[in-house]
C-alpha cells in the first residue's frame, strides 16, 4: 500500500504591520489663552461694554485648553 502525503498549500506572505500613522501636531493651547489675555491689559483704557467680549474670548480660550488636556 502506498501512502500520499498531502503537501499543503503554500501561504502568501502576510503583511507585517508598521508603526502607527504619525498624529497630526496638536497646537499649543497655551498660544490663544496668552493672546486673550495681552488683550485684558487694556481695559483702563476701553469703554466698559466691550469688557465683557474680552472676558468672554478669555473664556473661550481657557476652555478649549482645559478641553484639549487630555491630548496634550
């Protein structure tokens, strides 16, 4: 009697993985809060009803960094 032996079937090579994609560089958070900030240094000098549009984009910018500190 004779036996075969089944030869299995020959794989292509799988891929091998790489690195992961390079993230995209996050901006400084810091950059927009210290701009909303200079622009509080003047309000001695600018009538009192735009004091409230410099507090607002000050908050504004101390949100987006306290939001973003988890990717930083």
């Amino acid at each position: 009697m004779v036996t075969v032996q089944h030869q299995p079937t020959p794989q292509p090579p799988r891929p091998v993985p790489g690195p992961p994609p390079a993230a995209a560089p996050q901006p400084d958070p810091r950059a927009g809060i210290e701009e909303a900030m200079a622009a509080l240094g003047d309000l001695d000098r600018i009538p009192l009803a735009e004091h409230v549009e410099r507090f607002d984009a000050v908050h504004a910018e101390l949100t987006t960094a306290l939001s973003s500190i988890d990717k930083v």
